[in-house]
C-alpha cells in the first residue's frame, strides 16, 4: 500500500469550480472518508484522484510517484462505485478475475488470488453465479473482490453502500472497516451520510462548495467543529444554534440573546459582537430551573432514548436528547440548561470556531 497526496488540487467546470485548493495527506494504511452534501465536492475530489477527471491546478502523489498526468489504467489504484458496475453475463470469479485477464496474469496467479479473496469476503460458495442470483450485499462483496485481487497502492470508494438497506448497509460498514484493518489498505472513502464517516473512518475531511471545511479524526471533528458549517453538518439530530451577542464582562465572557445570558469559555482575544452558540442535544439539559424555558411540541422515542423537540419564547427550535424515562408531555413547559463547558461559539459573519 502507499500513502496518497493531494496538492493545491483543484478542478474547474467552466464558471463552476468543483473542487478549490484541496490539501490532503492519507497516510499509507488509513482509512480517510470524504464527506459532504450534495455539490460539495467529494465525488469530484475521488474522481481526480482515480484519473477519471484532469485537474486545473495542482498535483496528485500516490506513494512517491507523481500520477498527475498518469492514465487511470497506470495509476495502481482500484475503485469501487456505487453500482458495482458487475458484468451481468458473468459469473463471480469471471467478474474478480477479469481485471487480472487483461493484465495478462496467469491462470494460476489469477486463480489463487480470487480464491483468496472470495476467502477474505466469504463469497466463495458464490464462485459460479451470476450477479442477477446475488444479494445486493453479495453483488458489494463481489465488487470488493474484483478491487482486492488487483493488490492496488489505494483503495477508491464513491458511496459504495448508498443501494443497501439500513440493515445491510450497518453490517456492511463492520466488514469494510474489518477488512480495511486486515489487509493494511490505505482507502480514500467518499459518502454523504455522516454516520457511515463517523464510524468508519479513522480521518474525516468535511468538504462544502469545493473546500476542505476540517480534517480530523471523528470524535474531534465533532466535539470541536472547525466552523458553523461543520458544526451543523456533522451531528443527529442537528446542533442547536442560538443567535445573540458575545461580550466580555469581570474578565470573562458573557454570550447573551433575548431569552438567556451564559458565562461562556471564549479563549484570550474573543471577537465581541454578533456570533452564535450552538450546543449538541446530548448537552442540552431538562430541569426544574434552567437559564429559560421551551414547550415540548413532539416527542419520539427511539428505544433507550427519546429526542424532544421543543419551541422557545422566540419560536426557536431546539432538539434535547434525554433518557427514554424522562416525563415530559407534549405543550408542556420545562426548563433548559445549557452547561457553559459544553458549548460552541462561532462568529456571525464568518462562521469561524471561537475560543477552545
């Protein structure tokens, strides 16, 4: 395997830029995912990498090698789509040993490497069927069989699991996680859905409108969001945000809104004016007596918890995430409390984290 360097990399589609000044190092052996929503870059990212697109500006390393200029075919990488794109007249071995046929592998090499992957995935009771007697989890795994026999530098994924059920696509995530760690694959991942980049990367790279929003490990992309966008995206239900003013007050600072004043951690030079505060709903506390109040509009429960949605006296919406036994009724009004090391503060007019 081998690490994979994006430099300055970006791509132009007439007066639309898909991808602006992307910078980003996947070490050899990791496993990065590319997430965003629609538009924001990521598939076009995976595709310039893989050679599928000609960048404007910048350069791509896979290992030491510049590829930039290197043809797809040239580039030692293999790429698993979201439609598996399996030859239907042929069979699963035919379909995993067809890349190695071009290259001119020979019979035995190419036999044992299917063999070893068919292994690797379970697949090989499969072996002599075609993809229209498989299970969409079976065509997927064929689909990885057919990338993990060419022995590729680097693994490309584009949203591979978007065609699977909930259930499938949950064991699914196991597997490619377990399989990435079992065979060392350095994977550059690209999906929308923020749980498949939460539990399965060990790096995250939140991308919006071309650019690189933050690349950190999960648990740090979401307990410290780089910015608003970040911050917002990342993380169900959504976070909280209330708008309001940040000041410094004895010393400290003091985020205020019409509704409620909290001391808040804001670091040594706090920008002071307009800027909001977002907490995740996980922090966002039921009490007897919290800094304001909220009527609960609907309640669901969703097995060992429950997310009460819930309206301000300005019409805020705010989610709490709380135990399933917590009594609450709907148009019932109950106190908030937001503890002021759990909090967020990015400014107004640039979205940019303020403080720790």
């Amino acid at each position: 395997m081998a690490h994979v360097s994006l430099r300055d990399l970006t791509k132009a589609f007439e007066d639309t830029v898909a991808v602006a000044d992307l910078n980003l190092d996947v070490a050899d052996g990791e496993f990065v995912v590319l997430v965003g929503p629609s538009g924001s870059g990521k598939t076009t990212a995976l595709r310039l990498v893989a050679g599928l697109e000609r960048p404007t500006h910048g350069s791509i390393f896979i290992g030491e090698r510049d590829v930039t200029d290197v043809p797809p075919k040239d580039r030692d990488i293999a790429m698993v789509f979201q439609n598996y794109a399996l030859y239907p007249h042929m069979t699963v071995y035919e379909n995993m040993a067809f890349g190695l046929q071009v290259r001119r592998f020979s019979k035995s090499e190419i036999g044992a490497r299917v063999k070893e992957a068919a292994e690797i995935l379970g697949i090989g009771p499969l072996l002599r069927r075609k993809p229209s007697q498989l299970s969409g989890g079976q065509r997927q795994r064929t689909a990885l069989g057919r990338a993990i026999v060419r022995h590729p530098q680097a693994f490309l994924f584009d949203e591979p699991l978007s065609n699977l059920d909930a259930s499938l696509r949950v064991e699914m995530r196991a597997e490619l996680s377990q399989l990435q760690r079992r065979l060392g694959a350095t994977i550059l991942y690209v999906t929308h859905d923020q749980v498949e980049a939460m539990t399965m990367g060990q790096r995250i790279a939140v991308m919006n409108d071309g650019r690189l929003q933050q690349f950190a490990e999960p648990l740090e992309v979401y307990r410290r969001p780089a910015n608003l966008f970040v911050a917002s995206f990342i993380g169900s239900p959504a976070i909280n945000l209330f708008e309001g003013e940040l000041g410094v007050r004895d010393g400290g600072c003091v985020f205020g809104t019409g509704s409620f004043e909290l001391n808040v951690p804001c670091g040594t030079t706090p920008p002071a004016g307009p800027a909001m505060l977002g907490v995740r709903p996980e922090d966002l506390r039921i009490t007897d007596h919290g800094s304001f109040s909220a009527v609960v509009h609907v309640i669901e429960p969703v097995g060992s918890e429950m997310y009460i949605h819930l309206a301000t006296g300005d019409e805020r919406r705010v989610v709490a995430r709380a135990p399933a036994d917590t009594q609450v009724r709907v148009d019932e009004r109950v106190g908030l409390e937001i503890p002021p090391d759990k909090v967020h503060l990015f400014r107004s007019d640039t979205g940019e984290r303020i403080g720790p």
